[in-house]
C-alpha cells in the first residue's frame, strides 16, 4: 500500500526541509520504537509562525508527515496550531494506513514542543 495522494506529493516533493535562519525556538520528536526522529525549526514574530523548517530521519511517512504538517501549520497563530489535533491532520492528508500515522504525530509533535519552549 502506497501513501495517500496528498502524502506522496509530499514525500515526493518535501516541503519546508534544511535549517531555518534565525529560528526563535527548536522542537523535537522521535519514535525510538522505530528510531524516526523529526526536528522542526521555528520563528515566531507577534505570536504567529512566519516561518518553520524541518530535518527528518525516517521513513516515507515520517518525511511526507513532517512536509504536510508545516505546510499546514504556517503563517497560523501559535494558539491555533497548539490546538490542531493529529488525528484531524491525520484525516485531512487522506492516509488510510495507521501504520504511516506516527509521521504526523512526530512532526506535530516537535512542533507544538518548538511553540512551547521546550526542546
């Protein structure tokens, strides 16, 4: 089984890869039943996400989940993105396989712990 169509695109064509300049805080998460780990760089200017990056080491999921999950979350207000929810991301990219949700968990995961402070 393949990833969702939207999750492919951006396995395919990541988004939002490499370091991020000046970042205002770091973030990250891993699975160390699987050993995937996601770092996502942010910068916060008045309380919104003017920019996030991120670096995986992972499967296609975790690669694809990290891209979808920042594309998602940029330019939104910190608030808004400390309240999204994996598994509404998780329906809103379309993948049918739980096996492949761990992507979007680790990557809005790191995330919301970049908004927060807390490495």
């Amino acid at each position: 089984m393949t990833l969702s169509p939207i999750l492919l695109d951006h396995f395919k064509r990541p988004r939002r890869t490499g370091r991020l300049e000046a970042p205002t805080a770091r973030g990250t998460a891993d699975n160390p039943g699987c050993g995937d780990l996601v770092e996502v760089e942010v910068r916060v200017v008045a309380d919104v996400l003017e920019a996030a990056r991120f670096l995986a080491r992972g499967c296609s999921a975790t690669i694809a989940g990290a891209s979808f999950v920042l594309e998602r979350a940029e330019s939104l207000g910190v608030d808004a993105i400390l309240a999204l929810d994996a598994d509404a991301l998780w329906a809103e990219a379309g993948e049918r396989s739980e096996a492949r949700r761990h992507g979007v968990v680790l990557a809005l995961d790191a995330l919301k712990r970049a908004l927060r402070g807390s490495p």
